[in-house]
C-alpha cells in the first residue's frame, strides 16, 4: 500500500472520529423528561421509590434500572491489539469501538472505563467495586499474565459476567473456525497435531478451547519467541503456558511442525515459512491470526499446499477471526437470564452456535453487506460474518440455555423459543409486526408465483418460505440460470426438488396460457401472435395468468420495472367487477412504531369514492397487523381552512364514509403533524373523534403519499413492508425495485393469507 494511500486512510479515520461530535458514544435519555411531573417522577421525590424496592430486594435492579443490560469494557491499555502498551488514555478509541459493536450487535449499552493502574491485584480491586453499576465485564487489553489475575480475581469475588476477550473471545471464534475445517478436511479433534505460535493470553486460551472440544493436550505444540515450551524450561515461563509444556528434546517451530494437522499462530509476522507449511498434513489448516500482518500470507500457502484451509484476522482473506462474531452475542444470552458468570459450557454453546450457522444457508442480509464474497460454507466460509442479523437469536439463544442448563441464571427465560423470536426481531424490525401475518399464513399452503424467479432476492425469499412457511413458491425462469445461481449462492433449494417452475422458453403448458390470455384480452386488441408472444417474454402476465388458471393462489411481481407497468397486467387478467385495485399501502416501522403509507402507487388523483375506498381497504389490512386503525386524511387543508387543493377531495371522502356506520375511526382534513401530535389536534379542533396518534396516512395525491413513504426509508430509517395492492383479494401484489429478500418474504406471508380472510 502505497505512502499516500495510508495518509488519506489516516486522516479518513482521524475525521471519523472527530465530526460532527468527539468520539463515536454518547449517552440518551430512554423516560421522557419534558415537564414537572417527569422530573419528578424521574428525581426526586419518585426516584427514592425505585431505590427502595433494590434495597428491599436487589434482584429488582434489572426492573428499574439499565444495569440488566449495562457491560463495562475495562482495560488499562497495556496490550492494546497492534499496538502494544500504549496506556490507558490512549487505549480509549479502542474501547469506544467496543462498546459501539455491543450497541450495534446485541443492543448491550456499554461504558467504556479506561484506568490507570498496572498493579493487576489493584486493578482487579477497581473492577470488583464496580459490581453495582454493571450486569457484566468484559476486560480488554491487559498484558498477559496480569490479565489472567485480574480475570481470576474477579471472577472469584464478583457475582455478575466476567470475559476477557482478549482470550476467550478469540478462542470461541478460532473453536468454531476449527470445528468447521476439520469438518471441511474430514478430521477430527480427538486426531490432530496442533502446533501453535504465541503464549499470551489469546494463544493460551485457545488452546485451552482446543482441549476443551476434544484435542488431546499431548498432541499441542506450543513455540513463543523462545521456542518450544517444554518440560523443564525457566526462561519466560508461567503456569499457564507450563501447561502445555512437552517433554522433548526439539527446540524450535521447524523442528515441531512435521506433520501439523492445524497451524494456530497468534503471534507475529513471517513467523511461519512456505518449507515447513510443505511438511505438514495432508490439507493443513493453518489459522495465521496476528495483525496487521499474519504468520503467512495466503498465497505463500497455496503455493506450497494448494488444499490449505486458511484463516486470518485480516478482513482483505476469506475467513476473519473477529471477535465481534462471539462477545455482544454471549453477553446477551448472558445477560438476558442474568447469568452470574460465563462458564465453560456457555462459551461452548457459543462455538456450536456460531459454527452451526456458517454451515447453514446464507442469509440475504450478509450477502447484500458482503456482495461479491463468496459465502457458501466451505473451505472460504468457515465462520459467519459479524453482519449477519441470525448471530443474535441462534448464538444468544444457545448460550443462555447453556447458563440456564449449568445452574448459573438468575432469571431463567420459561420460553426459549419466545426468547429466540424476540431476539430476532430486535434485528429483524418487521418480525414482531409480521407475526400475526405469518401466523394467519400458516392456517393454509398457498401457492405463491414470483415472476422474476431468476433474481437473487427471490431465489433467496424462496429459501426462506420453505424454511419459516407453509406455502409453496413457485418460479418463473429458466431452468438452467436458476439452478446456476442457487449453487452459486450457497441456497440449497433446486428447481423442481424444492419448488415448481415454469419456464417461459420452453413450458408444456405454454399452448395452455397464451390461449387463455388471448381469451381474456381478443376484444382488447390482442391478436393470437401477440398472445403467443407476451406468453413467451413477460412472466408478469405469465404469473397472472397461472393465478387466473387456479395454478397460483397468488401472484408477487415487480422487483425490477416500473409499478404500473406490473399493475397494468395485473389487472388486465385479474381484474374483475369485483377484484380492482384500489390502492397501494406501505408499511414503514420506524423506531417508535409502525406507520400506514396510502396510495402511493395506484391512483394519482383519486376521486373522494376511491379516497373513502382506500381508508375501508386500509383499516381492513392494519388489522391483520394486531393493529388498531386511527386514520388521518392528510392535506395542505386544515379541517375546511382552504378550499383549492386536495382538502375539497378529502371532505368529500369523509362524508362518504359518514353516510355509513364504520368499524374503524377516521378524522380529517388535516396537516401531518396534526394527525401525529394530539396535543396540537386538539388544540386545532377541540373534541375531534381521533383519540390518540395517527397509525394511517391517506393522502389526496399519489405524489405526495410516495414522498413520504421516500423520506421515511431515506432520511428516517424506516423500514418499508409492501406496498400491499389492496383490492385484488389477495391474489396479486406488485412490489418495487428496492424490496429486499426478507421484504419479498412479508409479502410472500401476506399473499399467503387465505383470500377469504382479506381482500
């Protein structure tokens, strides 16, 4: 890397650190703090109520304070990775880093305490009196052997989550990373020569894992920067690397390494040569982890050993050793059933967790945050990556049954798999609002048709339906390119095996279809040739047509294109006297709740029938949500203050729906933020029908509608569920290019409901 591509990272990092605030944490308030009343309830004199019921009992801290979920990141900066004894003020950006991955992973708030004090006796006496602000500790970067005092010291006097990181994070991650090569190579732990490089704490620990998942201690080769630890050594010895002292003449890492099954360097660079790689086993596995620079460069490795499994703690080679795969998950796991320590059988459950997901199918999230990457387990994808949303309900899960099964949680969770699917929907933000929906789904198999059958986010939608549904995806492409890219993909679904195909090239139903949309469309201008021709290129009408024919129950089109392109098919074969579409509505989940989108796709100017039509759909498809409808007419107009605009329109809409009693509440014309503030609604009409916050937006514009749905997913964070084409019983929805796979998934869930049930 050249001088001045380092400067510009250099000060790229440096800037990020500094703006727009110093530092990447910050501290927020979670009670509202605006008046007198919660200023006193949050002081005094309401405060002394909470802290006399943790006096009273002081497992009640976990209810009325943060300390269920607060870890403290303690170093003192004397092993800072990379960097050395730098001390502790320095080691700070460092321990800011980490507690931003606890925030961003597992939703842990997280203090970083920084403290001056070499001493490992004093420091360990510094951290055990912080017991009553925190549920957990995690110890970062502590010179070994201090480290394992301190870490000894305070697990023995303190009653809450010790884990120093720096060793039994790295070794969880390198247990999993290990699990999965010699399931890759065909070896097992029980078998192997280990020779390992590098006696700190990181190293020890993870022999230590090693022994732990079946390796036999007098199989492992220990080397530091003396040589081998062996039986009688004085120089640079402690109990810990002692116990893995062999009885031996040899005296290096050249002379130790014939025959390695597994290479575990935690050490420094060049350290381990192209000519001793050549000498180990057959298919070595070889884990060169010291950064910036390992032990070998890959390349080295293939040169000599072209079957080498490999791993690095480099993020540029396949196959990270990351801690940030282990320690927010184990904490939460920990933490959530109020673990008094980390034990052996938690840190265990965390390795089979973490190994199990790798082996399973990729999840569209990480495949879109590591595009390009090649993530099917195997040689190249031992481990999962850090952005894969599944490591907080399967890792977390696991080790808080561990915690619970070895006897060490305070508060068991009663319900596992509760636990799990709130887990993943602190990830998964439409998970919790989508239960009801995937629930109603499951009372029938529907057969769902996706028309663009060829693309990766369905192929993946796909692979999920026929994990977490009932329903039966069928696809619309060519045999071969689907087959392709579901092997390319890591999926293990294949085409006919696991799902129904239709290929529009070369179908036995073709004669079949373009007859029945000639049918449909003879008096519409569509010739036989033209028929014939449709029925061979736009799988939108094909997909249409299969539902018309009773082939599909539902119809999911329009992950490229334009809407009403879709929608124009749609309901040429679709549409009836009874079955017009009459609105597109949006979900967004937005961080303090979900909030209804309409129409902003159909209609661009809806007549005051289709506006009133569009509340009556919408207060139908909210509730399939478990949602009560509180629906706002959105305007320019203010209650009748303006007669130009949309306000005339939305009037008009609410007369309409007055003339007849309705199961759901509605209030309008009004500004936005009148139909989201019932202060300021009040205070405009006093007495208005609306109780509460607005969860529906009607707009008199499409235009407007989809700015709205824009700004909430662009510059709010909303996640966008649909849009749901209301109208089509069920039979077609037309989605948009940005759906995601997990998106397509909802919609496949909401297609699935029985048609009776919703409209």
């Amino acid at each position: 890397m050249s001088d001045n591509t380092n400067e510009t990272l250099r000060q790229a990092a440096l800037f990020y650190h500094e703006h727009p605030k110093p530092g990447k944490l910050e501290i927020r308030a979670t009670k509202p703090l605006a008046n007198g009343r919660d200023l006193a309830r949050a002081y005094s004199p309401g405060v002394a109520e909470a802290c006399l019921e943790i006096k009273a009992d002081p497992t009640n801290a976990a209810r009325y304070t943060a300390r269920g979920n607060l870890v403290a990141v303690v170093s003192n900066g004397t092993a800072v990775l990379g960097l050395g004894n730098i001390g502790a003020l320095a080691s700070k950006p460092v321990m800011e880093g980490k507690a931003v991955l606890f925030k961003k992973f597992a939703n842990i708030d997280c203090f970083d305490i920084e403290v001056n004090e070499s001493d490992p006796e004093k420091l360990a006496d510094i951290v055990c009196a912080l017991e009553p602000t925190f549920g957990a500790i995690n110890l970062e970067d502590i010179k070994a052997p201090d480290c394992f005092i301190v870490e000894k010291l305070c697990r023995e006097r303190m009653n809450i989550p010790v884990f120093h990181d720096d060793q039994h994070g790295t070794a969880i991650v390198v247990g999993a990373a290990a699990t999965n090569a010699l399931h890759v190579a065909g070896k097992a732990f029980e078998d192997i020569k280990i020779v390992s490089t590098g006696g700190g704490a990181a190293g020890i620990a993870c022999l230590n894992m090693l022994v732990k998942l079946g390796v036999k201690r007098e199989n492992i080769w220990l080397c530091d920067i003396h040589g081998l630890v062996f039986e009688g050594r004085a120089e640079d010895m402690n109990p810990q690397k002692a116990a893995f002292a062999q009885k031996s003449d040899l005296r290096t890492l050249d002379d130790v390494v014939d025959g390695a099954d597994l290479f575990l360097g935690l050490s420094g660079p060049k350290v381990l040569k192209p000519e001793m790689v050549a000498r180990m086993a057959e298919r070595p596995i070889i884990f060169a982890l010291a950064n910036p620079t390992p032990e070998i460069l890959p390349d080295e490795v293939r040169e000599v050993a072209p079957g080498a499994i490999m791993a690095t703690g480099r993020s540029d080679f396949p196959n990270q050793v990351n801690n940030v795969l282990c320690f927010p998950f184990i904490f939460r796991g920990a933490l959530d059933v109020g673990a008094t320590e980390i034990n052996d059988a938690m840190q265990i459950a965390c390795v089979e967790g973490i190994a199990k997901l790798a082996r399973a199918t990729t999840s569209a999230e990480a495949a879109a945050a590591y595009r390009g990457e090649q993530l099917t387990f195997g040689a190249d994808y031992l481990i999962p990556k850090p952005f894969d949303p599944r490591l907080s309900g399967v890792v977390s899960t696991a080790v808080a049954q561990a915690a619970m099964e070895s006897g060490v949680a305070l508060r068991p969770v009663e319900d596992l798999k509760a636990y799990k699917a709130k887990l993943d929907a602190s990830v998964y933000k439409s998970a919790m609002l989508m239960r009801p929906v995937f629930e109603a789904a499951a009372t029938g198999a529907r057969r769902i048709v996706f028309a663009e059958g060829e693309d990766e986010r369905v192929l993946r939608a796909a692979q999920a339906i026929l994990e977490e549904t009932t329903e039966t995806p069928i696809l619309i492409g060519r045999p071969d390119v689907i087959a392709s890219r579901c092997e390319r993909l890591g999926l293990e679904i294949r085409p006919e095996r696991d799902f129904t195909l239709v290929n529009p090239e070369n179908d036995p139903r073709y004669r079949d279809y373009w007859e029945t949309y000639h049918k449909i469309m003879a008096r519409r201008g569509v010739t036989p040739d033209l028929a014939r021709a449709i029925m061979r290129t736009n799988t939108t009408a094909i997909g249409a047509v299969m539902v018309h024919r009773d082939e599909a129950d539902s119809l999911i089109c329009g992950t490229f294109g334009e809407f009403r392109w879709h929608l124009n098919y749609v309901t040429q074969v679709l549409g009836s006297e009874t079955l017009s579409p009459h609105g597109a509505l949006s979900m967004m989940i937005l961080e303090d709740g979900p909030l209804f989108i309409a129409d902003t796709h159909v209609r661009s100017r809806p007549t005051p029938a289709e506006l009133a039509q569009t509340a009556i759909g919408a207060a139908r498809h909210v509730r399939r949500f478990g949602l009560t409808p509180n629906i706002a007419f959105c305007s320019q107009s203010q209650f009748g203050n303006q007669e130009e605009g949309s306000g005339q329109r939305l009037r008009e809409a609410i007369a309409l729906l007055d003339s007849q009693p309705r199961d759901f509440c509605y209030e309008g014309e009004m500004n936005v933020d009148a139909a989201l503030d019932p202060e300021l609604r009040e205070r405009l009409l006093p007495g208005n029908r609306m109780q509460g916050v607005a969860n529906v937006l009607i707009f008199g514009h499409a235009d407007a509608a989809s700015a709205v749905r824009n700004i909430l997913k662009m510059r709010a964070g909303g996640l966008e569920v649909g849009p749901i084409l209301m109208g089509m019983g069920n039979r077609a929805h037309v989605v948009t290019p940005g759906i995601t796979a997990r998106g397509l998934l909802n919609m496949a869930a909401i297609a699935g409901t029985p048609v009776a049930r919703y409209g």
